[in-house]
C-alpha cells in the first residue's frame, strides 16, 4: 500500500489561501483608505461651498443692510417733510381767523363804543372797551355772539365812570391759537 503524505499539499493551499487572504486584506484596507479619503473630499468641497455661500450670503445681507438703510433715511426725511406739511397747513387754516376776527369785532361795533385794548393769549381773547350805556355792551355782546370766530362770550366787568362805563369782554377763540 502506497502512502501518500499530503501534508506539503496542504501547506501550500494553506500558504495559497493565506496570501489570498492578505491580499483581500490589502485590498480592502486599499479601497477603505480610498472611500475615506473620497468622502472626505467630497466633505472639503462641500464645506468649502458652504463657506462661498455663506460669503456671498453675508454679502447679500450687507447689501440689503444698506439698501435698509437708505431707505430708513429715505422714510425719516418723508416723515419730517410730512410734520412739516401738516405745521404748514395748520398755519395756512390759521391764516384766516385773524382777519376774521378783526372783521366780526368791526361788524359788531356799535355806535357809542370804543374798543381800548385786544388782548389775544393762548386761544383766549380780552376786549377792554368803553361805553355809553350799559345798552351799548349788550347790544356788542349780542353782536358778537352771532361770530363764528369767537365762542363761550363772557362780561367779566363793567365799572362805571363818569365818561360812561368802562368793560372787560373775554371768549375763546374758535380755532387754536397758540
């Protein structure tokens, strides 16, 4: 019988699969240092257009910034020339009530009466004046009723001379004046 030592065939296929074995090993370790470097790669580039974005974001941000701004500066100066508007139409709607004033106080001057002194202070008007009668001041006052410039007509008071009677008139001046 014929004795066949197969051990030499089996160190071989041993030391066969085991250089297969590191080649596989290699391999892998090849291709996993390959994956790792391509993804962190591919992570640079992404980080590096993320920084660009980021960049012209900030850019697009200062800009707007500016824009904002200018018009905060525009909407600041429209403000102003609107309060400026409205000071000068509350002037100009102003402008009539003293002419018209004057006007009634010359409409409702009866004769036998003298107006001494005008005082106008804070929307509050003062007629100083003398009189022949006491007659004369009511038929003034009643006068001065009908105007559409002065309200609240008040006799504060009458002193009586020996020229004839001296009076303080006071009302409000419709339309404010300050």
């Amino acid at each position: 019988m014929m004795r066949l030592n197969l051990l030499p065939w089996r160190e071989r296929q041993r030391r066969s699969m085991l250089r297969r074995f590191q080649w596989m090993l290699l391999g892998s370790a090849a291709l996993a240092l390959c994956a790792v470097m391509l993804i962190d790669q591919l992570a640079r580039q992404r980080a590096q257009q993320q920084g660009l974005n980021t960049v012209s974001r900030h850019s697009a941000i200062a800009l707007l910034d500016e824009q904002l701004e200018q018009h905060a500066e525009v909407r600041a100066a429209h403000d102003a020339a609107q309060a400026h508007a409205a000071v000068l139409a509350s002037l100009r709607a102003d402008q009539g009530v003293f002419p018209a004033l004057l006007s009634d106080l010359e409409a409702a001057l009866p004769a036998g009466l003298q107006l001494t002194e005008l005082t106008l202070v804070g929307g509050r008007l003062q007629v100083t004046g003398q009189a022949a009668s006491g007659a004369v001041v009511a038929q003034f006052m009643r006068d001065l009723e009908r105007s559409a410039v002065l309200q609240g007509l008040e006799l504060k008071r009458v002193k009586h001379l020996p020229s004839g009677d001296e009076f303080v008139l006071a009302a409000r001046v419709s339309a404010f004046w300050s």
